[in-house]
C-alpha cells in the first residue's frame, strides 16, 4: 500500500476516488485484454516468465539489499528484528517428550 499511497498506512486512508479507480482498473485491464487478444497461451506464457523471473532473481535481490539498508541505516533496530525472529514449530512434529502433538508430558 505505500508503494502507491505515499503516508496511507491502512486502506481507510486511501482516497476514495483512487481506490475505485484502483479497483476498476484492475478489473477491466484483464477483460480488455480478454476481449481485444483471445490468443491466451501467449499472454499466460508472457507472464508467467515475467513473474517467474521477477520472483527468482529480482524479489530476493531487492529484500536482501533492503535489509543491507537497514543495517547500514538503523543498527540497533536491524539487530532488535534479528534477535526476535520467530522460530516456527510445526504441530504436527512430535518430540520425544510429547505424548502427542498438542499433548505435552509434565
């Protein structure tokens, strides 16, 4: 959302009148194009390989070097997110200690 709406920090922010025009344009670009080009392999072959090199290459490129920013910029904060990443325990593993997955021993 800020990437559009500069200072928007939640939706109720947006101004209405561009938030409909956002809105339609995102539905109609894709029936015009429906509509005008009914050769649907190229347009899906197009984008997919546009997406798929955006997603491989460009994406992670992009989040590492705002990360690098980060460091460079606000040190103790980059530190602070560091120390308090979240570790993600699947439920479904079970321990040693555990008589199941959501049933621990005491």
């Amino acid at each position: 959302m800020n990437i559009l709406f500069k200072g928007c920090t939640s939706i109720e922010d947006i101004p209405t009148k561009s938030f409909y025009i956002l809105n339609i344009s995102i539905n109609i670009l894709p029936l015009v194009m429906a509509i005008c080009y009914q050769n649907i392999t190229a347009i899906l072959g197009i984008f997919g390989s546009v997406s798929g090199f955006l997603m491989i290459y460009v994406i992670p490129v992009v989040t590492y070097m705002k990360m690098q920013k980060l460091e460079i910029e606000h040190p103790l904060l980059a530190a602070a997110i560091q120390e308090n990443e979240v570790t993600f325990y699947s439920p479904y593993e079970e321990d040693q200690n555990s008589r199941g997955p959501f049933i621990h021993s005491t």
